[in-house]
C-alpha cells in the first residue's frame, strides 16, 4: 500500500505524465495543499522514491534551449499498487479521514460498479462501527467509569455517525449515477 504522499502523486501521474515541477503546480492547482501538507521537497524525494521501486518511471524530454526535464509515467506495477490502495482508502475506516480524502479525490480512476461496491462496504463498516460504540457506550454509562470517559467514547461515536453520513450521501449518489449509466 502506498503512502498518502505517494498515492497523490501517483494519481496525478496516471491522469497524465507530468515532471516534478508541472507536479507541484498540480498540488497547487488543485488545492491539495489545503487539506493535505506535502512540501515541494517531498514531491521530488517521493518520485524518486517511486521510481526507485518501479511504480513510476522517468524519460528525460528536452524541448529547446529549455533544461532536460525529467516527465514520469506510471508503470504497471505502479498503476496495480495505486488501485490497491485507492481501493483500501475507499472501504476502510481510519479517525485519520486523509486516506479516504485521497480515495475520493481519485475516485473516477475505478470503475462505477467498483466505486459503489467499496463505498457499500464502508457503509456497512461504519454501521458496524456505530453499534459497537453505541454498546460501549451504553455500558459505560452510570458505571464507574469516569464521565470524561464516557465522552471521549461519544466523540468518537459522533466522528463515525459523520462519516457514515457522508459516506451514505456518496453512495446514494454514485449508485444513482450508475443506474442512469445503465438506462
């Protein structure tokens, strides 16, 4: 599974070859740099880091008087391992909601029909989630634990009630997409 970073990066790529430099303009562009910090060094340490292990490789292109820039493209293994992880992103449930963000962001590289089946299986996920806080919860409350306790657990029930709710909505949507695509 790749690293945030790199599923990013790797993203940009597979929707069209691009160097290092038109790279960070994409993170700009695109507002990345908004909901995830990823300075311009890491941009060049991370390709390096892809290419070294195969998942991206790099021709060198020179277009005039301009300086030899290196444009990367995607490798097979490469594009396996991204929809690896994109589809990771997409059904499974972390606090940290970057991971799905990045799912989301790349979400049309997937098929629509695999879209909705990964996204039902986060719905089906958080659902579970909710009842087993909700238990939790539920036992704690006029125990002996700690009231402090007993809300900390609340806020993490209330975090899960909003992803599902988000992710329901996206579901709702994609699901509706798909059935028009088959009419």
């Amino acid at each position: 599974m790749f690293s945030k970073t790199m599923t990013i990066l790797v993203g940009i790529i597979e929707q069209q070859p691009v160097n290092a430099y038109e790279l960070n303009k994409w993170l700009t562009t695109m507002n990345v740099r908004e909901w995830y910090n990823i300075a311009s060094s890491t941009v060049y340490a991370t390709l390096k880091a892809a290419e070294k292990k195969g998942y991206i490789t790099g021709s060198i292109e020179k277009s005039g008087n301009m300086p030899d820039k290196t444009v990367y493209t995607v490798t097979d293994r490469g594009r396996q391992e991204f929809m690896d992880t994109i589809t990771g992103y997409l059904s499974d449930f972390d606090y940290d909601i970057t991971p799905f963000h990045i799912g989301m962001f790349f979400i049309n590289a997937l098929d629509k029909q695999m879209a909705v089946d990964l996204l039902g299986a986060r719905v089906r996920l958080l659902q579970k989630y909710s009842l087993e806080i909700e238990k939790q919860t539920g036992k704690m409350e006029g125990g002996q634990v700690p009231q402090i306790y007993v809300l900390n657990t609340r806020q993490s029930l209330y975090i899960v009630q909003a992803q599902l709710k988000g992710a329901e909505e996206i579901l709702e949507e994609l699901s509706y997409e798909l059935q028009n695509v088959a009419e």
